[in-house]
C-alpha cells in the first residue's frame, strides 16, 4: 500500500547550518507529495509541494524535489534558523485517491 | 469559514465519560478527514469522509470511536466511555476532490483531549 517514511529525529542544528530530512514514498503512479510543518503550539500547515515528477517546491526558504526515480521528496534548507524549530511532516496523496498518507515527523530543534 | 474550525480547543474529561468533537471543515471542501496525535508522536489516520461515498473508518482504534458528518459538513467525531490513552490532540482536516490535482490538505488547530 501507500506509505512515506521519513528520517527519524529529533535534528538538532546550529543556526545557519544545512538541513536535509530524507522523505521516501511507496505508491503506484504518480502522487502528489507534500511538507507539512507544525511550529510549537500550533495546528499543521502547508509548506511546499509538488505535484509530478522533477517539480521542485519551494517556501519560505526551504526546497524539495520530487525524484520518481529514487521515489524521494527530501526537504532542504540552505540556512536554517531558530524560528525553523518545529515537527516537519511529509505526505502524498495518490494520483487517483484522495487520502493523504503522513510520515511519522521529523522534530528539528536550531540552536542560536 | 476561511479556515478548518474545530471545538473544543481543549477538553479534560473523566474516565468513562463520553466527549464529542466538533469539526466546520472549510466551505466547498467536501473530503473531510481525522486524525490523532499522541504527545510526541505522528499523525494516526482515523476517518475519511468524501463527498457522498461511504466514509473510510479503517483507521478507527476502537468501536468506541464514531463519527458522523451532517449535510456534507460539519463533522462530529464521538468516543464513548473514554480511556486515559485516548489523551491525545485530535485534528480535523479537509480539502477539495478531484484526482490528481495535487489538492492540498488543510488542518484546523485541533481539539486537545485530555481523560482523567
């Protein structure tokens, strides 16, 4: 079946360090995939996502390239801050279903 | 609304009590979804409405859970005689049908549960 699994955390970095939380996916055809974050205290919200293969998206400073041939969504950052502390969560709709399949979260803490 | 709306934000209640969780997905969403998050832990998938279809209840823990969506909208999520491990901050979700338009999924805040 559908499934993303995603690097284990917590990730502690030290500000203006590189991120990299490695995202792969299980599923047939093509699915949609996606970063969601969850800062501390607060509800999911959307990141990025892409939606075929080779799409790169892209926020607030953070990437991620969905890789069909590697079934990879890893998400970057070249320089990360203390305000970038939170649970980040990668996910993938199926092409021809509507449920979405989470990733277990990945907990990033960035020390000043 | 111009968000997922859910309610209560938080609820302590005692064991064995029935507690009920109110979800006013965003208008013109019709998939409706609920999940779970444990302290620490990831998202746990309980229950998918869409649209008219009969909804996905695989991901219900017990038949103590229930849920019920009203007219194609508000949603009430209902566990009877609750548990200490059903603590845990409930989150509904929704977003719009359509295969492979890579809809995007929207959470409210949740409803944070606590069983004393």
């Amino acid at each position: 079946g559908d499934s993303v699994t995603q690097m284990e955390g917590p990730v502690t970095l030290s500000e203006e360090a590189f991120l990299t939380i490695n995202c792969t996916y299980t599923a047939t055809g093509y699915p949609s995939l996606f970063w969601y974050v969850q800062y501390p205290g607060e509800g999911l919200q959307l990141l990025l996502k892409a939606t075929k293969a080779d799409d790169k998206g892209s926020n607030k400073g953070f990437e991620a390239t969905y890789r069909k041939e590697t079934t990879s969504f890893h998400l970057e950052k070249g320089s990360v801050q203390v305000s970038d502390s939170a649970v980040y969560f990668c996910a993938l709709r199926p092409w021809n279903f509507n449920k979405f399949y989470f990733g277990s979260g990945t907990k990033l803490n960035v020390k000043p | 609304g111009a968000g997922v709306s859910q309610s209560p934000s938080n609820k302590v209640t005692e064991k064995g009590k029935d507690v009920e969780l109110r979800c006013d997905p965003i208008s013109g969403h019709t998939a409706l979804y609920w999940y779970r998050q444990s302290l620490g832990q990831g998202l746990e998938f309980l229950i998918y409405f869409q649209g008219n279809s009969a909804p996905d209840k695989s991901g219900l823990p017990s038949d103590r859970f229930s849920a019920e969506r009203t007219g194609g909208s508000v949603s009430t999520l209902t566990i009877q005689r609750t548990q200490q491990e059903d603590s845990a901050v409930y989150l509904c979700a929704s977003s719009l049908m359509g295969q492979g338009s890579g809809n995007t999924i929207y959470f409210g805040e949740g409803s944070w549960l606590t069983v004393v």
